[in-house]
C-alpha cells in the first residue's frame, strides 16, 4: 500500500473526474450484485448514478440508488460532495448503459454496448473499435487536464474483474458491495466462464482484449482505452479490484504505468473477504486507500460502509481523496456528504409517500 497520503500529493492546476458508466448480464445472476434491489433492477443503477453526480438527486430514473437493507447511499454520493466541494468538474461516459439517465445529463457516448453474461460464448462485442474510441478521449483529455481520475459505475463488476485478472494470471479474491462477499458464487460464476470460452490460469497474458471480449464488461476496455490515450497524464484510477483488472489489461497491453495510481476506500483495502493489497502487489501496483471517517457519522446509512455494505464504487474512495488534497478535512467532506444523503434519503420517504396513497 502507498504511504504517499493525499495532503503531500502535489495538487494539479486543471483536474477532471471521468465516470465510466455500463451494465453487463453477468449483473442479472442473482446474489451476485448487491447494487439494487433485485438482479434485474441493477440495470438502473448506472443511470442512477449518473443522474445523482449531476443533480445530487435521480430525475428520471424510478428507484432511488439505495443498496438494501438499510438504504445505504450510492457512493455517487460522495463522490458528488467531494466534486462539489473542490470545484473539480466531471465527465459522464457512455460505455454500454441499458437503461439511459435523464436527457439534462450530458453524456459521452463511445460506441459501446451492454455487456453479455460472461458465461456465455462472448461478454463485450467490438472491443478495438471501443478502445480505440476510448483512446482517442483520452488524448483529447491529456491536452487539456494535468490530471485525470476515473471511476465506474457497473453492477457486477467485481466478477468480471476477478475473471479478467484470472485469464492474465493473477490471483486473488475480489472485493463485494455486499456486507458478505458471495465468494462461492463468484468463483462458480468464474469457473463456468473461463470453462465456456476454453481460458485457462493465465492463458491470455499476451491477448488482453480477447480478455475483455471473453470474460469482461463495457466498463473495463473504456477505462483501459481513456487510460492508453493518457499518455504520461497523471492519472488515479478511483477504485478497488476492478481497477486492479484495468490496471493489468493496461499493463499487459503494453501502455506504460508509471503515471498511474489506485485509490480506494480503506472499506475495500482492509476487506478480510478480498485481496485488494496482494493483487497489487502482483501487479506492481501504487495504491491508496483512504478513509471517508463514517464510523463518526450521524447517518445511519453511511455507518453502513464501515460495517462492510457497499464500501467503494462511482471512484468515491478517490473523490475524498481528491477533497482532501485541496485541503478540505475529513469532517468537512463527512459533513457535505451527510447533507446530501438527507436530502436524497426525504426523496425517498416522499415517493413512499405517494405510494401509501395512491
């Protein structure tokens, strides 16, 4: 794990925050997800996020971004506290939503698709021609920003990290947005999906983009395409072990990673369920994770985090970062993002409002 804490990281002048948005079917086996209600619901919880970076709120989207039960808060949440604190603008990329957010919030849509369930015959279709949009974005971006952090927002995620990371050859457990992390089924799901398109322990070390295609999501080739298209831009990769997996599909694509580091939350980095700081260290890999203060919190939703529901996701864990870089403390991003929840938490008891009555 990287000493380096975020108050002696050297502040960049022209920041921006990219949130890589998708879905894949792998999302629709149920248990595996628990970023919505039900599996198949899990479709919304992108544009949700989305909607909640712009506005603080959903517009369009009919279910509140609430991860049972507690109605534990989307970490877009904090993610949006911390953007709206420090002033940092963001970008929304389309990397293969099903369900699309309000039309008010601005989009860039890169060609992909939704993903297919990754124990069928192919997961992500057309990945160069992806990558190659994603590339040319992230050039685009290199010239205008010093540095770039990027987070996702794509139920299931952590399934297809832990089957792409297992293809290129390393090991190791992947985080849950569950307080108890469905490993069984995961590795099940793994199994049948590496089976299905006859992959072996790390037989596409040198074929990371028939990795994705195989075993992967919409989300990993964008953020690995923006990442190549980066140049030497510094870049945080606001995540857990999913973007280990982006950080191993850039690795073994050949792009340099010298210019990169992973934050997370110290929820996932301290996960006894996952293997967060072994993964990196096979990689390689500067890491961070940082710690958002919620056992001090007053929202019984946020205290959640620290008793192991949600704990990361929409690159919160690198938006607190990025607060405190700029010199905000930990009380004063806590406080924000408590604001916030309350706001979204009386949204909710009026829509149950609504339904009581009509």
């Amino acid at each position: 794990m990287d000493s380096l804490s975020p108050e002696n990281v050297r502040l960049p002048e022209k920041p921006l925050f990219v949130c890589v948005l998708a879905n894949t079917a792998t999302a629709y086996i149920e248990g595996l997800s628990a970023a919505g209600k039900t599996a198949k619901l899990t479709d919304y919880t992108p544009a949700g996020d989305a909607e909640v970076l712009h506005k603080g709120t959903i517009i369009d989207i009919p279910v509140l971004p609430m991860t049972p039960p507690y109605d534990t808060p989307t970490p877009a949440l904090i993610t949006r506290a911390a953007l709206q604190l420090t002033g940092v603008p963001q970008l929304l990329v389309n990397a293969g939503l099903r369900v699309l957010p309000a039309k008010e919030v601005p989009l860039v849509d890169i060609g992909g698709k939704p993903g297919e369930d990754i124990r069928g015959s192919a997961a992500v279709k057309d990945v160069e021609k992806v990558f190659r949009n994603a590339f040319n974005l992230g050039q685009g971006l290199a010239q205008k920003h010093d540095l770039i952090m990027i987070g996702e927002s794509i139920p299931a995620g952590t399934t297809t990290a832990n089957a792409v990371l297992q293809s290129l050859g390393y090991d190791g457990n992947v985080s849950s947005s569950s307080s108890s992390n469905p490993l069984k089924l995961k590795r099940d799901v793994v199994e049948a999906a590496l089976k299905s398109s006859g992959i072996t322990f790390g037989s596409l070390r040198d074929d990371p983009f028939k990795a994705i295609g195989c075993v992967g999501d919409p989300m990993m080739v964008a953020v690995a395409g923006i990442a190549a298209g980066l140049g030497n831009t510094r870049l945080m990769l606001a995540g857990g072990t999913q973007m280990e997996a982006i950080y191993a599909l850039i690795k073994h694509l050949g792009y340099p990673t010298d210019n990169i580091m992973i934050v997370t939350t110290s929820y996932v980095a301290a996960d006894g369920s996952a293997n967060f700081g072994e993964i990196a260290g096979q990689l390689g890999a500067r890491c961070y994770g940082v710690d958002p203060g919620f056992g001090e919190s007053e929202s019984p939703g946020l205290k959640q985090y620290e008793r192991g529901f949600v704990k990361e996701g929409v690159g919160a864990g690198g938006a607190v970062y990025l607060a405190l870089m700029h010199g905000y403390s930990r009380i004063d991003i806590r406080m924000e993002i408590e604001k916030l929840c309350l706001e979204l938490c009386r949204l909710g008891d009026l829509d149950r409002i609504k339904c009581e009555q009509s």
